[in-house]
C-alpha cells in the first residue's frame, strides 16, 4: 500500500517480479473514509524482452565442406512467451572487427561452402511480446581448407611433335582453380 498527493493521477510501482501477475486498485481516502477502488480486471504481468544467460555456441571444424551446429544458449522469457530462436550465420575477414551476413544462411546448421580465411559466427534473436535480443556467439578459427591432392593416373603419349597428356581428376578438388 502506497499514499500518493491528493493530485496524483498516476504511479510506478517498482520492484516487481516479471512473470508474476499483480491485481492493482486504487481509491481515494478523505477523513471522512475510503471512497470506491478502482481495480485492474485482470491480473497484470510486468515483462521486459529476453535475456540471453549463455551466449550461443557453434560445433564442429571451421573447414572447407564440413558442416557447423550452432545451439542458441540459454534464455531467460522474463515474463512472456518466448518465440522460437532465429539464427543468422556471418563471416568476418577482418579478425572480427567487422561482420557481415551470409546471405540465406538462417538456421542452425551452416556447410562451409567459401569464407577461406574468414572467422564464422552466429548471432541469435530470441523474441517474447515486449520486444527482441540479439546474442552472438565467440567466433570460430579461421576457415581453412585442405591443399587438393596430385592427379591420379598420369599417362603421357608422345607423337609428332606433341605429347598427349590424361589423368584422372584429384580425390580432393575442393578450390582448385
């Protein structure tokens, strides 16, 4: 219970749970008595948006083709319903001074497919009724990528003044230009 000036039309209560509903009323008092509350119909709930309390993580080998697994973390509701993580990979070439999206990469699992040198990470939005967080990840090492291997079944056929040369393609082609 809270005595506000006879001129107040309006209050903060603070110190409240989010999550946990509150009935509000109100009335006036005069020396003569309490005059009618006006009551809140329902309860009312505080909230605020989500909080992350462990930032998100990333498994697996920061290599050409190999396939990251991120986890969203732990999140707190703080009072509301909590929606679905979204996930958003980027890469950074800059030692992660500056990140940029990876365009159409938005779930949980990424297939290295270029980013050669480039640090990896992912950022998650988690969002309840009040609003959005945003957390990240700690970035992965840079992307590396396995030298390919020598031709297999190199055959040489000399002629007049040719030389005829075939080979079967390397098992690991992977940036090969």
């Amino acid at each position: 219970s809270q005595s506000l000036s006879a001129s107040a039309t309006s209050h903060t209560i603070s110190g409240l749970t989010n999550g946990t509903g509150y009935f509000v009323r109100v009335t006036a008092v005069t020396a003569a008595g309490n005059g009618a509350y006006a009551i809140s119909s329902d309860a009312i709930i505080p909230a605020t948006s989500p909080s992350n309390t462990s930032v998100p993580t990333i498994s697996g080998q920061a290599s050409f083709g190999s396939i990251l697994s991120a986890s969203a973390g732990s999140w707190s509701s703080n009072g509301c319903t909590l929606g679905a993580a979204n996930y958003q990979w980027q890469y950074s070439t800059d030692s992660g001074s500056t990140w940029n999206d990876i365009v159409g990469e938005t779930n949980d699992l990424l297939t290295i497919a270029g980013n050669i040198g480039s640090l990896l990470r992912v950022k998650v939005t988690r969002s309840n009724a009040v609003g959005a967080t945003i957390a990240y990840s700690v970035a992965t090492s840079a992307v590396t990528a396995s030298p390919a291997s020598g031709p297999q079944n190199l055959s040489v056929t000399p002629g007049d003044q040719t030389l005829s040369i075939t080979w079967a393609t390397p098992a690991n082609t992977e940036n090969i230009s």
